[in-house]
C-alpha cells in the first residue's frame, strides 16, 4: 500500500475517502448496517485519537526497549512439566 503525496499534497484525501468508502462498502455487502459500520468507524478513531493523546510515539518508551514479555510458569499446571 503506497500512497505518493509528492506529487499532490492534497491526494491522501481523496485516497482515504475511496478506502473509506470501500471498506465501508465491504461489510454493507456482507449484511451491516451502514449506520453501524458508521458508527464502529467513529468509535474506533475515538479509540485511536485517545490513545495516541496518551502516548503519541510509543516506540519511544524507555520500558518498551527493555522489557521483555514471556509467559508465566507460575501456576498450578505447570508445576508437573
């Protein structure tokens, strides 16, 4: 997916818009509501905006450069293995 605003500042728009459309499109063809495919949409960019309100880089976080997720051993099944 490749979007080339060099040579139209203003393209990404129109670029949205048709991917917008056609996403909407896909889940009206498939039995949704538009309302409701409307309304999850906005929810989502809700969704999206708060959290980028809260940490607008998170790549940069000094725990996420160090921190490593394993999974816990630390119950009862797995005392056996």
């Amino acid at each position: 997916m490749t979007i080339a605003i060099e040579e139209d500042p203003q393209a990404w728009r129109e670029d949205l818009r048709l991917r917008l459309e056609g996403l909407v499109d896909l889940f009206v063809v498939a039995g949704i509501q538009q309302e409701d495919v409307f309304a999850a949409i906005l929810e989502d960019v809700d969704g999206l905006r708060s959290a980028w309100i809260r940490d607008p880089d998170p790549a940069d976080d000094e725990t996420a450069k160090t921190t490593i997720d394993e999974p816990s051993n630390d119950w009862p099944a797995a005392e056996g293995r």
